[in-house]
C-alpha cells in the first residue's frame, strides 16, 4: 500500500508504459494485429508452429487512468493512518479480533502491514468477496442475502435468498455442475455403496477400485500412457512437484504462475527462475543461460531443468504459447510441467485442453496436470504421463503416501462427466457443451470489446478479465452487478499488480444466449455508469510488463 | 620563523646535490636502475587479469549440445514395496475386500465406523442432490455455501472455541495454516515425531526450525533456555521473532500422546504460541471427543491453534483449524490452502456435519473406542519379534521389529509377510508407509493396527491372535 504512494516515479514501468515498438521486438508474437507489419513480424518468428491464428490482446494502461489509481491508493492510505491514529486514541472503536489478556506480552502474531491493508482497503469492500451461495454453482444461482451494520467488519444474514443470480464467477465451464442428470445420479449412487470419505491414503488401504477405473480413463482421455489422480487440485501441484525435481536442478516458472506451483517448487528445493508471462525470449534466455553456465557456486551443469507453465492463466485470461514452448523444450533437452487447471474441457475441439487446442501431440509434455473442480464439476486433481512417470509418482508423490485419497462419489462425477465429454455417454452432449463454451466465449469477448472496455487475454479463453483499475471501483462494480442479479469476481492487489485490479467473467456452456445478453446489458450499463469503458482501441495490444534483465532467483537452503 | 626554515631546506638541498656529484658512478647507476624499477613496479601491473571468458555463439551451441540431463524420473523396480498398491473392491468399511480377499478392516482410520453409517449417507445424498458435486470455485469467489459456514460453526460450537476454518483436504491443512503465521526468520520448536504434513508446513514457512527429541520436555526447555540467552543478547531482534511449538495430541508415527499440561507451562513461562495436530485425537479422546485438551482438562483457550482432519473420525474428507478468531480469521486471507483451492464439495461438508451430530448424540461412542484400544492394547503385548508401540487408548498402534535384520529393505519384506499372513486369514493391515528419503526423522517400519468401534470383541481378540501366529511362523 504504501509503495505506490511512495514512488509514484515506478508507474510507468509498472503498467508497461515503456513503448510500443519496445513491446513489439520483445513479445513480438501476437497476430492477427490490425497493424501489417506487427503481422509480419509474426510470420517470420514462428513460420509454421502455430496451425491457428493466435489473437492475444493486452491493451495498455491509459496514462491518466494508471495516475489517477496511485492517487486512489495514496488517499485510501493516508485515510488509513488516519483512522489507525484515531483507533489508537479510542476515538473511534476498533472492531478487529484482539489478542488474549494472557498473551499481550507475546511477540504479536502477524504483521502490522498486512493488518494494515486488512483493516482499512479490503475491509471497505469486503462484501464483494466469500458471498454465500445455496444452490448449484450453476448458470444461476441463489445467494444468501447479508448486510452489514458496521462497514463490513461483520455479516449478518438477513436470512432471506437472492434467487436467480446470473453467475458469471464460478469456474463451471462445461456446465457439469448440477444437481440432476446423469452425473448426479452416477454419483449418488456410489455415495449409497461406498460412502463419502476413505480414510487412508492410496498407498495403505485407500485405493479403491474407483480409483483404477478413473485413471484409466483419465489416460485414455488425454492421450497418455498413464494417469494417477488426487484428492486435492492445489495439492497436486504442491505434493508432486517436490517428487520430480530437487537440489541441483532447475525450475523455470512464468511470473504469474498459480500459487499452488510456486508453493510446489518451493517445496522441492531446486533452484527457481522466472520468466516474464508468456514471453518466449525471457525463458529461451534463461534456458540458454542455464546451460551454458551451469548452477551458481558450483559450476556443475544443471541435473534437469523442469519449465512450469499453465494453460490458461487465470488470472490474465492468456493462453500459454505452447507450441514455442514445446519446441524450445526440445531444443535445450528440458522437461515441461503443464498445468491445465483451466484449460482442460475448456479448450481444444473436443475439450482435451490446451493440447489439443493447438493440434500437438500430448506425448511432447512431460507432466499433464491438470484439476477436476473446473470443467468437470468435481474436485481433485490428476497427472498424466508416461508410464514410468506415473509409476515413479506412484510410488514417491507425497499425496499418494500420507493424504486420504479422493471420495468415491467425487470419483464418479468426474468418471460420468469425462465420459461424457468423450461422447463415450452415447450421446453428444458433452461435444455441444465444449463448442457452445468456445461460442460463448467468442460471443462475449467480442461484445465487450466494442463496447469500450479493456480486456485482457486470448480471444479463446473462457476467463475474461475486465480492467478496473481503480481501487474504489473494484467494490463500486461489484455492489452494481449484484444490485443487478449479476453476480461477478473482482480481484485486486495482492492478487493482480497493484494498478491493474480487475473483474473477471468465467464462461460457462450453461450460459444461453438470454443469460449473456442481460449480463452484457447490465455490465455496460455498470460501465458507463462507473466510467470502465477506458479503451481507446489503439490495439498496439502486447503485454509488455517491466522486463529488466535480471532474473529472479530463488535458492532454497 | 619562516625565512629560518627557507634557509634550513636550502642548505639540505645543497649537501644533496654535493653528495650526488661526490657519489660513485656505480652507486649512481645502481639507484637509477632502482628508480626505473619502482617506477616500473608502479605502471605495470601486479598480476595478469584472468582472459576474458566470453563464449562464442559456437562454443555456447556446443555447450548446449553436450549437455544431457538426468531422466525426468528414474525408473522405478517392478517389485518396489510401495508401487503395488491393494486394489479395494467395494467401500472400504468394517468389511473390507482386498485383492478380493474379504477381511475385517484394521488399516482405515474409520474410528468411529461412520464412513458406512445410514444417516451420513443419506445427510450427504440431500445434499448432493441439492448443490451437486463440486463447488467452482474456492470460497472467496462464489465458493462459499451455506454449508461451509454451517459446518464451520458446528465445529466451533463442538470444540467450544470461537471460529473454526475449514480447508478443503486433510493435509493441506496443517500444512497451510503454519506457514500463514510462521514467517521467515521466525522460530519453530518442533517435536521430531511430527508427522508429514506439519513438516512440510514448516518447510513452506521457511522459519527457523529446531527439532526436539520426541515427547522430551527437558530436551524442549534446553531449545528454548537457549533461545532465551540468544535473545537477551539481541533484544532488538527478539521482539519480533515468533516462536512456536507445534506438537501432535496423539502422534501419527508413534502412537503417543503429547505432555500438554507441562507445554502449557513451557508456553507461558517462555512466551511461545502452542500448535496442536489433532488429526488422531479428534473424536476419540476425551469425554464428548473433543480431543487432547479435553482428556487433559485443559483450557482449549490456552492453546493457539487446533488443526485436525476430517478423514478419520468424520470420515469425511478435508480439514478444519479452530481456535479464537484473532488467529483464525488470519487463515481467511494467509492460508494459502484455504485461499487457493476449490472449497469442499458440499455433500463432503454435509457428511461431516451429520458426523458431528452422531458424536453429539452418543457420547458413549469414545467410551466404547477407548476399550476396545485397550483391549487389543492388552492382547497385542509379548509378541515375541514384534514390540508394541503406542498408548493404550490410542486408535492407531504400531508393531515395529524388535531386532531389525540389519536393512530397512529386509525389515520391510519382513513385516510385510506378517501383513500377508494375516490378510489371507481375513485381518486386513497394512504397513505405516513413509517417503524414507523425504522425512526428518524416519521412523522405523512398522504395521499399523488401527481400532475401531465397529470391530468385535471376537474380531480383536482374533486379530492378536492372529497378528501372534503370524509373527511366530515369520520371524521365528
């Protein structure tokens, strides 16, 4: 909080004001640009390695808009001294939790500038985040009704339902989050044979003969030898990342990386590099540096060198570059970790992923992750690869030996769900699910940009991110959207840079035409109503984030 | 003053260049030569600067091309121990099929037998036909049901604290929760028994950690003297260092139980915050199961923070924290776990609220537990070969090798004879598994026998005798 205010001087590298033609030699690789040459500069970089034309669009942040957003943060800051000055002088009451009696000696239990940023910037707009729904995470849904008396520092449940809310937030992109249909039934009746839970791990007495039959089919699904699944999305990125690689050798992450794969290398103890989101030039750099000169310190070459990146970035609504990234991984003998958390059912003609989407063969990826909570209406999480990769998992990933393996009927959803987007159902419902989600997609990405408004990310990608900048219209847009029925995710810092906050639309096959047409209506309404439509369409679109020529390094002891 | 001293200079440089014209040629030349030495010592320098090393395109390619890396992964042998796994057909309950073999269940951690019970089923089927299977989402983005918040409530309710947190899988609780204190720089005391995930907690915290010998509250107090005098000799420093215990109620890897009363006393008298594991101990120790604090008698207050997963008594999936809201509400933002993932499925939170129902209605249930632990307690003892470890009223036993056969390769093969033995006789065990090269402090191999409610008086008495025969035809 107190960083933007203090240096107003970092703007402009921070929102990636440092010029276009800087932008174009850098990331160069976005096509289909109204501008020729930016064209042409495609062509000649990637000649025959993309089958399709990739659009990915990154306006950059208006001058006046990056300005006016620091100033928003330097009131909302000193607003906050103020108020911390008056809360200590018992002027005004201060409603935060408190430490025991007994232990007001103690060393204090966290610190004081994430109380800060607590107590007095997302406390003010607390109501757009945790809202309590009682119904299917579906198209629609019904939201418990809450107000709060005191600026948000408690709910009180009015116990009324706000039904009907379009649900532009949960990640159900195929539509497979329901409560009737084949799945459901599926899925209860496990639950009357098997129960919830299984208390064990797979390697003692958990592993059920659901489990065999689902990576099977998990394998058969993504085109690899062998699949093994967890109970837990985040965990298999955090438990099987430090089962791959350790001390001595190399990870090479992109900078937006989820926190489940940060937390993961981390666990490993290998040494990590980040490369700038999605930008071929930054990774073959560091791939070219670390081979040539080895680890730090000792010298010794690298014993692997394991390339993190995801499908879809949740958060940018990006689209790895994996056809580059798969050649570069070949070229310097390193290893690819694909993370498809979003990806996987959401892209590809028939919903294999990102894989698919670019027309590669999935044997070019070493680790095939990817979740189970997303398109397939589930929870979990599973890796797919060669056969002596899931053996070797099978035997040494933490998940496998010490965390309770997934429930049954958890199993079953995503066994009927797969099997439907496979068309193995009879059917061919789970085909027109995957189109009807690239249709919407398109649909609304479309719309939105004539409308005005800045949006982020790969015209494919169901995650839209709506630019709002402005600290005070992350709450605005998302009381607005509620007024309307709407129900929609906005973000802010710490989980975006500081300046670019945002809302974020995930795409759902259970959108019809109506519901996309209302939301439309409304979210322009909102804008011109809150001032959002910042764009000026001068699409020099690149995401030219600060790019300074040091890497950060991280070295576990 | 200053003329004097004019003068003084002028007469010394007078004798000087009367004495150069008076010196020696030889001397002359000699302190020329050294002259031109010095000056050339001067303008010369001391040591040649290494060539620079700059890589030619060419050689950088070459450099490329010679590397070759390790395999991704190294091939693992067929007959690893632990990549076979048991195939379970059918739900893993009291009855248990494994390998198609039917056996009563003495490996799942299903304490309380609620896994095969009627009402938590059909609490979970209302549910799933109500929300469906999964969330979408994580709790802050439309993640949240109404069911979370009920569950989150009843624990707090039933473990008489002020908020409780649930996370969405067992191990990433504990695993999640110390990292969102405990913060680089910080110190963590730490019992060397702790399970797995409290480790890689405390690896993910990045904190200092020091490693005390199992359940040794001497052994505890030295860290923490020492940790005293380290900080009066930097008091600065100290006032912002954290420090923490964490201890397990019932130890995972032994079986034991934690001296809670003399760590509270440890707490206060140095100031550390107490973590307590409670994945055994929940709903099974104490009067109405509400774990460690209880079966002590101790103020739940007086510990920081309690984490517990719902695996095994609930027999559900996830897990919870609880504890007074000034630290709980912490994990609602800091919890990576907790912030990151997808919620519990809710028909999982449902299971685990009808659980807790259960628990509250019949008390008697922990009573009932608490025999049949000491009952095959009692008929485990004098195995000749096999040596009992663990408390007598402890859910989750382990038989270790009295004398290893010298590796842990063969020790292994060993008691997994013992394990197959039983199983053809229809005792269902298994071996406590651990990643050997992963963990602090390895425990030595051992068989878990797990109790619970659902198991006969007849059936323990069967699996000890059976566990006896075994280890007689095996080890002797």
């Amino acid at each position: 909080m107190e960083r933007p205010a203090a240096e107003p001087g970092a703007q402009p590298r921070a929102n990636g004001c440092s010029g276009a033609a800087h932008g174009a030699l850098r990331n160069g690789y976005v096509r289909g640009l109204p501008a020729p040459d930016t064209q042409i500069h495609h062509i000649v970089h990637n000649g025959g390695l993309y089958k399709k034309p990739f659009n990915e669009a990154f306006e950059e942040t208006p001058m006046l808009v990056a300005v006016l957003t620091y100033v928003g943060y330097g009131v909302l800051t000193l607003f906050g001294y103020l108020r911390d000055f008056l809360r200590q002088w018992k002027i005004e009451k201060c409603q935060n939790a408190t430490e025991r009696e007994e232990q007001k000696d103690f060393v204090p239990l966290y610190q004081d500038f994430e109380n800060f940023y607590t107590r007095n910037l997302y406390m003010r707009i607390r109501d757009s985040w945790n809202r309590p729904i009682c119904s299917v995470p579906g198209a629609k849904v019904d939201m418990m009704e809450r107000v709060s008396h005191d600026y948000n520092w408690t709910f009180m449940y009015t116990g009324r339902v706000i039904k009907d809310i379009i649900n532009m937030g949960s990640y159900n992109y195929l539509g497979f989050a329901q409560n009737t249909g084949a799945c459901q039934e599926a899925a209860a009746k496990v639950l009357s044979q098997y129960g919830a839970g299984v208390c064990s791990t797979r390697q003692e007495m958990g592993n059920l003969d659901k489990h065999e039959e689902l990576e099977k089919l998990i394998a058969r699904f993504l085109g690899v030898e062998s699949a093994m699944a967890y109970g837990m999305g985040f965990a298999t990125n955090s438990m099987n990342i430090p089962a791959l690689v350790g001390k001595g050798c190399l990870i090479l992450s992109d900078e937006l990386n989820h926190a489940s794969l940060v937390l993961g290398a981390r666990l490993s103890g290998a040494t990590i590099r980040i490369f700038k989101h999605n930008n071929m030039q930054s990774l073959e750099k560091l791939l070219k540096d670390a081979i040539v000169h080895g680890q730090p310190r000792t010298r010794r070459p690298w014993k692997k060198i394991l390339i993190l990146v995801e499908g879809i970035y949740s958060m940018e609504g990006s689209i790895v570059r994996l056809p580059e990234v798969i050649a570069l991984k070949k070229k310097y003998k390193s290893y690819l970790y694909l993370d498809e958390a979003h990806s996987i059912g959401a892209l590809g003609p028939s919903g294999r992923g990102v894989v698919e989407y670019f027309g590669l063969n999935p044997e070019d990826v070493d680790v095939m992750m990817g979740t189970f909570t997303k398109s397939f209406g589930a929870a979990g999480g599973y890796i797919g690869g060669k056969k002596e990769l899931i053996d070797y998992l099978r035997t040494y990933s933490h998940s496998a030996v010490y965390a309770a393996s997934l429930s049954p009927p958890v199993v079953e959803q995503i066994i009927t769900s797969m099997k439907c987007i496979m068309g193995e159902d009879g059917s061919t419902f789970g085909k027109e699910c995957v189109q009807q989600l690239a249709e919407n997609t398109r649909y609304f990405r479309r719309r939105l940009k004539e409308m005005g408004f800045i949006i982020y990310g790969n015209e494919d990608s169901p995650v839209v991110p709506l630019m709002l900048y402005m600290p005070a219209k992350i709450g605005a847009f998302g009381r607005e959207m509620l007024k309307r029925n709407i129900g929609v995710v906005v973000v802010g810092f710490p989980a975006t840079p500081i300046i670019e906050s945002r809302a974020r639309f995930c795409l759902s096959a259970a959108h019809t035409k109506e519901i996309l047409d209302t939301a439309l209506k409304e979210i322009s309404e909102v804008g011109d109503l809150l001032q959002l439509k910042y764009s000026r369409h001068r699409l020099v679109p690149l995401l030219d984030r600060p790019f300074d020529e040091t890497t950060y390094e991280e070295t576990e002891d | 003053m200053a003329a004097a001293v004019g003068v003084g200079q002028q007469w010394v440089l007078v004798e000087m260049v009367q004495a150069f014209y008076e010196a020696p040629a030889y001397h002359l030349i000699l302190e020329g030569i050294l002259i031109l030495w010095i000056i050339r010592l001067l303008f010369s320098k001391t040591y040649k600067l290494q060539e620079r090393s700059d890589l030619t395109p060419k050689e950088k390619e070459e450099l490329i091309e010679e590397w070759q890396p390790e395999p991704l992964v190294p091939p693992v042998s067929k007959d690893h121990p632990a990549l076979n796994y048991n195939i379970v057909s059918g739900p893993p309950t009291h009855k248990i099929t494994v390998n198609d073999k039917e056996c009563i269940n003495f490996a799942s951690f299903n304490f309380l037998g609620l896994l095969d019970n009627e009402k938590v089923k059909n609490a979970a089927q209302a549910s799933l036909k109500k929300y469906g299977v999964g969330t979408c989402g994580p709790r802050g983005f439309y993640g949240t049901f109404d069911v979370h918040l009920e569950l989150e409530e009843r624990l707090a309710k039933f473990m008489r604290t002020e908020e409780a947190i649930i996370y969405s899988y067992g191990f990433a609780t504990i695993a999640s929760a110390i990292p969102a204190y405990s913060k680089r720089g910080d110190i963590v005391f730490v019992d060397e028994a702790a399970c797995f995930a409290i480790q890689k907690g405390l690896q993910a915290s990045r904190s200092n950690i020091k490693l005390f010998k199992h359940n040794d509250m001497v052994d505890l107090e030295r860290l923490l003297k020492e940790q005293e005098s380290e900080d009066q000799k930097n008091p600065r420093k100290a006032r912002v260092t954290r420090r923490f215990i964490v201890v397990e109620g019932l130890y995972m890897n032994t079986g034991d139980v934690c001296p809670l009363p003399e760590l509270i006393k440890l707490k206060y008298k140095y100031k550390v915050r107490i973590f307590l594991e409670e994945s055994l101990s929940f709903g099974v120790l104490g009067e109405h199961g509400r774990g460690i604090t209880e079966h002590f008698g101790i103020n739940i207050d007086d510990i920081d923070l309690i984490s517990a997963n719902m695996e095994n008594s609930l027999a559900s999936i996830g897990g919870f924290c609880c504890g007074r809201s000034f630290v709980i509400d912490h994990q609602r933002l800091s919890g990576q776990g907790y912030c990151f993932s997808a919620s519990l499925p809710p028909l999982l939170a449902a299971a685990a609220i009808e659980a807790l129902n259960i628990m509250e209605d019949n008390p008697d249930i922990f009573q009932t537990l608490q025999g049949k632990c000491k009952r095959i307690h009692r008929a485990l003892q004098g195995i000749s070969g096999l040596k009992l470890v663990g408390e007598s009223f402890s859910p989750a036993l382990h038989l270790q090798l009295e004398e290893s056969c010298g590796s842990r390769e063969n020790d292994v093969k060993l008691l997994k004879r013992v394990v197959d033995y039983c199983m053809n006789s229809g005792i269902a065990l298994t071996q406590a598994r651990y990643l050997e090269k992963e963990e602090k402090c390895l425990p030595p191999p051992s068989i878990r026998v797990v109790i619970t409610v659902e198991q006969t008086e007849q059936e323990l008495d069967k699996a000890a005798s059976l566990i006896k025969e075994a280890a007689q035809s095996v080890l002797n």
